[in-house]
C-alpha cells in the first residue's frame, strides 16, 4: 500500500501488516534481542514509532542483499543556536548522494528520523530518499538522545528482521548524531540503549556509529550507550569538521555496502 507523507513529500510504499511486535518477540524468541531490550522496545508508542519508519513493504524490494543506512540528525535549538544547521543539513545529504554514486546503490534502502522523532522519509530506495533543506529541517527542539536512540535502533532491528524473515542478506549502518547531552528523555536510559546497542553488535552484522557536534565529553556520552570509540566521532562547531565527519560515515557506509568488514572508521 502506498502512502502519501504527512506533508505531501513524496508517496512511500507502506506495508501496514507489518506486526513491530511480532518482529520483536521473533528477534528475542531467536536469541538476538535480550529480555532487557525487547522490555525497552515492546511498548505501545514506541512501537506506533518504529512502524513510522519501517516505509518500503518486503514485495517491493527485489535485491537478494540489502543494506539499511539509517541517520538521525539532531534537530535539538542548540544546532540553530551553533549555527551548525546548514552544515547538518549538507552533510547528511552528501551521505545519500555518496550512496547513490556507489555501483550498490540498488541495493541501500536509506531512513532519516530527527532526533525529535520526525520522519523525514522511511526506509526507502535511494532514488526516493529525501534530502533535508530549510524548509524541513528546523533545529529548535529539545534532546531526547536516549529515548529517540531506542526507537531508531529498534526501526532498524524491525526492519533488518522484517527482511531476514523473507530470506534476503541485510547489514545495517546507522548514525547518531547530538551536539549535546540527553536532556528531554522521560523512558529511556543510557543503560537501556547500551542493551540494544550491546545486542545489535553480537549479531555482527550491524554498525552503530555517533557523532558529537561541539566540546562536550562525547567519548563518554556514547561509551554509557554502548558504541565502541572506534565508532564515534567528535568534530567541533565548524562546519568545515561537522562536513568532514559526514564524509567519513559516507565512506563506511559504501565500504559496508560494498561486502567490507570494518572495525572502525578509517579501517
């Protein structure tokens, strides 16, 4: 079924029988999510989330391999505030456009949700991803690091099971992005997202990576939600850096794409 975006950007195809329980309760069932995580992601609103940005159904995807690149940009007042806006905004794309010059680009379905939890496009076809500009990407929000990093990393766990389950190869490659600490989050504990993020990580076939925009202790920040150092990235305020670190994640998420195994950026 296709359905239009609330905002009239483009029509995604949706499958609405998709069950974000049931794909749940089969990765703890088949021992890749922990009691613990499952108990985080398995809640009603949570779940009303996830399935925002599970987008193309199964019958729409004709590759036998499918890599899920997925990015959450912070749309939290202090981007506006850095004037770190622009530079977000071009680094994220220059991440779709990177992936779509690439000879897999066929085979990358992409998902942008803010940190804020809006949806910029579900998982989708290059050809269909949306970029962000100015008139749909406004930083004045608060930071719900915690909270909103469980619902993306359970989109991704949902969908990556949601394609396993008919029979087509996936790796995953997602970017957290902050330029402060969790401050809004109400659910959801550094701890609690360490646990997927722990999880996510023993399949072997996942990449969480972050990025800390600013002076903060970053290293930290990431280290309590379980993402490995070689996996964080810590440019300052300039949008030259900011610009720079997109870059990087753009290269791993080819070399993903690509059938490379990676331990880190730069390896």
């Amino acid at each position: 079924m296709s359905k239009k975006a609330k905002d009239g950007r483009a029509d995604f195809p949706i499958d609405d029988a998709v069950d974000v329980k049931q794909l749940l309760s089969t990765a703890h069932a088949q021992g890749s999510l922990s009691t613990r995580s499952l108990a985080t992601l398995d809640v009603v609103d949570i779940g009303v989330q996830i399935q925002a940005g599970l987008g193309v159904s199964i019958n729409d995807v004709a590759a036998s391999e499918v890599v899920l690149v997925t990015m959450m940009p912070d749309d939290s007042g202090s981007i506006t505030y850095a004037r770190s806006a622009d530079a977000v905004r071009d680094g994220h794309n220059l991440v779709l456009d990177a992936l779509h010059a690439s000879k897999q680009s066929g085979e990358v379905l992409a998902h942008t949700r803010y940190l804020n939890g809006h949806v910029l496009c579900p998982y989708t076809a290059l050809d269909h991803a949306v970029k962000m500009t100015t008139a749909n990407y406004h930083p004045l929000l608060g930071t719900p690091l915690y909270d909103q990093a469980a619902v993306v990393l359970g989109t991704v766990i949902a969908k990556a099971q949601e394609l396993a389950q008919a029979g087509i190869a996936v790796r995953t490659v997602t970017l957290l992005i902050t330029d402060g600490l969790d401050a809004n989050s109400r659910r959801t504990s550094a701890a609690d997202v360490k646990s997927i993020v722990d999880d996510m990580l023993a399949q072997e076939h996942h990449i969480i990576a972050a990025m800390g925009i600013g002076s903060a202790d970053f290293h930290a920040v990431f280290r309590a939600m379980g993402i490995p150092d070689r996996w964080i990235l810590t440019p300052g305020n300039s949008a030259s850096e900011v610009r720079r670190a997109f870059a990087v994640f753009s290269q791993s998420a080819i070399c993903t794409s690509q059938g490379a195994q990676l331990g880190g950026f730069g390896n």
